[in-house]
C-alpha cells in the first residue's frame, strides 16, 4: 500500500512540475480564445468532422482488432474511456483500462478486449511513425527541415522499426513469444507480490497472438487503412485549424510537426498531454514559419476538437453505456 501511494504521489509530483514548466505557452494558447471564437463557422464546421471521421475510423480498427462487429459498444467506450484518460493521470493507460472494462460488461470476451486494445495500439503507434515517409519527395528535392523535425522525423522511423521487429519476432518465433511472456509474468510477479499471477501467461499469450492473427487476415489492410486514417483525418483537422488563420505552411514541413507533437502526446507525463503538446505545437508550428500569434491560435481550434470536445462526448457515451448494459440486465462497469 505504501509503495503504491509513493508511486501515484511521485507521478502526480512529475504532472505538477512538468504543468508548472508549459503554464506560460499554455495560458498563450488558452488567451486566444477570443480569435477562435471569430473563426468562421465553416472552418470551425470543417475541424469537427473531420476530428469525428477520425474517431471513426479508430473505432473501426479497434472493431476489426477485437473481432466484434459492435461498433456501438466500442465507440462508447472509447469515448467514455479517453474522456477519463484525459482527466487523470496514466494517459492511455487508463483510458485503456477503463475501456477494457465498459467492453467486458457489454458481453464481449475479456481476452478479446485486452489483446484486440493492445494490438491496435501499436498498429496506431506504428502507422504514425510511417507519416514522415510523406515529407521524403519534398526532402529529396532540396526541402530545408529544422533540426528538431529531422530528429523527431529519426525518432519516429527508428520506433517504427522497432515495433515491426518485435510484431514480426512476436508472429514468427514461438520461442520469442514464450520469452516474452515469461519477463512479463515475472515483471507482473514483482510488481504485484500478494497477487495471483497464472503460471501458464507466457502459454495464454501465445494462445491470444494466434487468436489475433486468425483475426486480422485479410482484414490487416483495413486495419492498417484505418490505423492511417485516424492520423491523416487529425492531421487534416490540424491544417483546417491553419487555414482558418489563413496560415499555409509547406504540407510536408506540417505533417512533420505533426508527427513531432503526436510523439509527444504518447509520453504520459501529462493526462491527454495536455500542455506538452498545446507548448510544443505552438514552438513547432513557430519553426516552419507559422507566426506565433496565428500558431497560438490555430493550436487551440485543434486542440478544441481534439482534446476538449471528446471530455463531454465521453460523459454522453458512459450515461449511454450504463443504459445500455441495465437494458440487457448486466452490472454496469464503475468508473
């Protein structure tokens, strides 16, 4: 009990002092709020559907992940889930948790819910390490790129190898799997002492990886078609907000900055990134030539429907959840 409180209050100590660092670019792209209000509404319009065509399509990979055709049941969860991941620390973490949750008292197997969650993570994760590859011809015909974006660019390309290295060890190599599972029952044995922790894990995860495999097939082009949707349709949300200020940076030196701050929103320093990524947006757009006060001001229009919008949307989907399960005589999952 004490080292679990140590650790939330460590973590909670991190949030604060990393919040206190970005508090002035923060309290910059909160003050703009007025300029947005005077976007046109056409604009405004244009970011919410494609923020919404987005979560779409991150409901159809997850569905497609899980092996469910309930896309009803994922999209409330994923809804209410971020909503609480944005709020609390842990990030994805526990959005993740508390999505795997809301799908179990829906009727769908839990197995299928944490290996299906996991799984269209990383393929979320992997397709936006591959947006970069987008910037090569503009690069290759003499694009000048910041240094920051050329790392970030570096960063993202190595993760991607990284990721499709350990999927293809993890799909090919039985023995690589049962390795696996067996650090991850030992790291869950030490991390949770007084806990039941099966035997057999690094046996279950083999049997999951083969479950999974059967069910992407050949529906692994549509995962990773909507994998790469979700990101092109919020990096497209992200370029209606630039317009709108009438800001028209090279598409390629965006998609790059994108990248950059979408790297930085993985790292759970703060709920949602919330702060990092407003600070860091700003400082990126400012690199490729976006002024600052334009930067400040086409942040917050993105982060309006990215961030913010979804906190009451997830309140909706949980009430609509909660009915839902009463409807078909289930407990629902407690927040």
């Amino acid at each position: 009990m004490a080292g679990s409180l140590l650790r939330r209050g460590a973590a909670l100590a991190v949030t604060a002092l990393v919040l206190y660092g970005v508090a002035p670019a923060l309290g910059q792209v909160l003050g703009t709020w007025d300029e947005v209000a005077r976007l046109s509404p056409v604009w405004l319009v244009a970011l919410v559907v494609a923020q919404i065509a987005s979560l779409w399509c991150l409901w159809e990979l997850q569905a497609i992940a899980i092996g469910t055709h309930e896309l009803g049941a994922v999209a409330t969860s994923q809804l209410a889930g971020g909503a609480v991941g944005r709020i609390v620390p842990g990030g994805a973490a526990t959005a993740g948790a508390v999505q795997y949750g809301m799908l179990a008292t829906h009727g769908i197997r839990r197995s299928d819910a944490a290996v299906g969650l996991a799984a269209s993570s990383i393929i979320l994760v992997a397709a936006l390490c591959v947006l970069p590859l987008l910037a090569v011809p503009a690069i290759v015909l003499g694009m000048r790129v910041p240094t920051t974006l050329w790392h970030a660019a570096v960063a993202g390309g190595l993760l991607f190898l990284l990721l499709l290295g350990v999927s293809l060890a993890a799909l090919r190599s039985e023995r690589t799997l049962l390795r696996i599972g067996e650090l991850v029952r030992d790291v869950v044995v030490r991390l949770r002492r007084h806990a039941p922790v099966p035997t057999d894990l690094p046996e279950r995860i083999l049997a999951r990886r083969d479950e999974l495999a059967g069910r992407l097939g050949e529906r692994f082009p549509r995962a990773a078609a909507a994998a790469l949707g979700r990101w092109m349709l919020d990096l497209g949300c992200l370029l209606a907000a630039l317009a709108a200020v009438d800001a028209r940076p090279r598409l390629s030196l965006v998609v790059l900055a994108y990248v950059a701050a979408q790297l930085l929103a993985q790292v759970p320093l703060t709920p949602g990134g919330i702060g990092l990524v407003e600070a860091g947006l700003v400082a990126l757009l400012a690199l490729i030539g976006v002024p600052g006060p334009a930067a400040a001001v086409a942040t917050l229009a993105y982060r309006l429907v990215s961030y913010w919008l979804p906190l009451p949307a997830g309140g909706i989907a949980y009430v609509v959840h909660r009915r839902r399960v009463a409807v078909a005589g289930g407990e629902p999952e407690p927040l």
